[in-house]
C-alpha cells in the first residue's frame, strides 16, 4: 500500500473484493462453528453489506452480529474482523467504483506482477535494477489501455 502511494501519489486504491469477504467469512465460522448454517447466512449477510457500503457495511455486520448474541468469543472474532478492515477504511468503496466501470479486484494486476517476476528470474536471465524497472512498466503498459498513448508520446 505505501509503495503504491509513493509510486501514483493520488491513486484510489481498492481491498481486492475476494479479501474483505474471506476476514467476514473467518468472523462468522468463528462466531457460529465451520460449516454450519448460520456461518454461511451470517457470512453472506457481511458479504452483502461490506459489498455495498465498505466500511459502514462492516460497522452494520458487527453490530447486527452483535446484538444477536454479545459473548467474549464473538467479540473476539469480531474484533479481529475490525481490526483488519480498519487498515482498508477507503479502500473498500466497491459500489463506486463498479458504477464508474473500475475494478474491484486485484487479480490482474496480481498476475502481471507474477509474470513479470517470472521473466526477470528465467535461467540465464541477468538484469540491471534500472532496466528491470522499465520492463516491468513497459509489461504493466502492455497489459492496459495506455499502450498505444505511451508509444505516440514517444515518436
């Protein structure tokens, strides 16, 4: 996240959307026992609101979790829950950025990372920082819509 801030200074950064439901889904396996039922209703009832509102979402689940049933076990889960999504306040506007037409998920992004690290580690390879740093980016524009815009700039 931080190298990320330093890199695109006003960037929006987004909780991939498969992470914030797998700390709701660890909450409610804890709170109501692996494989049950009311794991999988509460899960999906956390899924739903953090989907639509992120944080506020979040707050609601644990709130509605908790005036069901307040116990130390449920309070401990649900205090590890908060504790992780807390560090992803604003990166958790899912319905926003849907409607502008962005991603949610980091998954390609994720990928292309991957790909990149795969060629500059082939056997034999052998890459000076300052020319991996540009293969990396030049992979990264490859992958996006800002390739042709990048090459028009170059001529």
């Amino acid at each position: 996240w931080n190298a990320a801030s330093v890199q695109f200074p006003g960037c929006r950064q987004v909780l991939d959307v498969f992470h914030a439901p797998e700390h709701v889904g660890a909450a409610a396996k804890a709170m109501h026992g692996e494989g049950t039922d009311a794991a999988a209703v509460s899960f999906e009832s956390g899924r739903a609101k953090v989907l639509a509102d992120g944080w506020a979402g979040v707050c609601r689940y644990v709130g509605d979790e908790l005036s069901r049933e307040d116990t130390p076990a449920r309070r401990a889960a649900l205090h590890e829950l908060i504790g992780y999504m807390k560090n992803h306040v604003g990166r958790m506007d899912y319905s926003s950025r849907l409607a502008e037409g962005r991603t949610i998920g980091s998954g390609l992004i994720e990928g292309r990372v991957k790909t990149v690290g795969l060629r500059l580690k082939a056997r034999g390879a052998r890459w000076v920082e300052r020319n991996a740093e540009g293969m990396a980016a030049l992979v990264g524009l490859s992958h996006g819509t800002l390739w042709e815009h990048y090459w028009s700039l170059q001529a």
